[in-house]
C-alpha cells in the first residue's frame, strides 16, 4: 500500500527544521513510517542543545558574526535547553537529535548560514548521515545569518528561495539550470 505523504516534501526554518526531524525520528520510533514524506528540506535546525564540548569551542568563533541566535542559547544553561528540560514528551526530542538514530530518513536537503551558531553542529550530522547512509545534500551560504533562506531582501536568498520550490516540486534546480 503507498502512502499519501510518499510524494511529499517537509520543509521547516530554524525550530520548525528541528520539528521536522523530531516528527520523523519519532514516527520512525514508533513504527509509522508509513507517514515518513519522501524528502525533508531543513534550514537552520538545532541539531544538538546543548551543544558538546568542541561545538562550544567552534561557539566561540561563530558568535562574532550571528546577529540572531546568541551562542547561549545553545549551551546546558541556555534558554532553549532550560526550556526542553521543563517539558513533557514529545518536546523532549528537540533537544538532542544527534543521539537517536537518524536511520530511515528520507533524502534530505540542509540549508545552514556558515555564520550562524546552530552551523556549529553540522560537521556531526554530516557524519552521523554518512555513517547511517542517509542521502544528504548539504547547502552552505556562505557569511550567511540563521534561516537566511527566507529573507527575500539579498540575491542569495532569492536564489534559495527558487531552490526550495523546485526541490518541494521534485526536481534538482542544478539539472533545471543546465537546460
């Protein structure tokens, strides 16, 4: 039997990217892949908070240049982590997607700003994917800020704008640019 969501993009900006992987490492948890879309698109997710030891480290470079998210906010005495710890299931999950296993998800798109503090975390999840062979298509803007795929005041973010609609379509942007 196919599923309805088998033809279906999830894209999510910032917390909504770490609700996005949240839902499909607990639908894939509980036994409900038939719910799994067939590509997730994620920008500037947290992927670990709080953040390990030498992600604090890189903490300390990267939060010179973000303007949005303080490097606090990431750390065991953060905001958010404070916030994950009061609550009940299922939020539990957005604090440590690295941990659990990243096995089923389907191919996925990242989107990170190289200067936003969450970027901190991504060389683990590019290795944890590789290990898990997860198809992963990472996407850096380069001195970008947090979810800097959403803002439609600068050309990068145009273009990314573009990219996402066509990926949402199912079709690679690059192929579309050579035609």
């Amino acid at each position: 039997m196919t599923s309805r969501y088998a033809e279906r993009a999830l894209i999510g900006f910032g917390e909504g990217a770490t609700l996005c992987l949240c839902a499909c490492q607990k639908a894939k948890t509980e036994g409900e892949e038939r719910i799994m879309p067939s590509r997730l698109i994620l920008n500037s997710p947290f992927l670990r908070v709080p953040v390990n030891a030498e992600q604090k480290k890189q903490l300390e470079v990267l939060d010179r240049s973000d303007v949005q998210v303080p490097a606090s906010y990431l750390c065991e005495d953060g905001l958010y982590a404070k916030v994950i710890e009061d609550e009940p299931e299922p939020y539990r999950y957005l604090g440590d997607l690295l941990s659990g296993s990243l096995s089923g998800l389907p191919e996925t798109d990242i989107y990170f700003g190289s200067s936003e503090n969450a970027y901190a975390c991504l060389p683990e999840f590019l290795e944890k994917c590789r290990r898990e062979n997860i198809i992963l298509h990472p996407h850096i803007g380069e001195e970008m800020m947090h979810c800097w795929g959403l803002y439609d005041n600068c050309e990068e973010s145009k273009a990314t704008i573009r990219e996402y609609i066509e990926r949402i379509r199912g079709l690679d942007p690059k192929k579309q640019q050579e035609r």
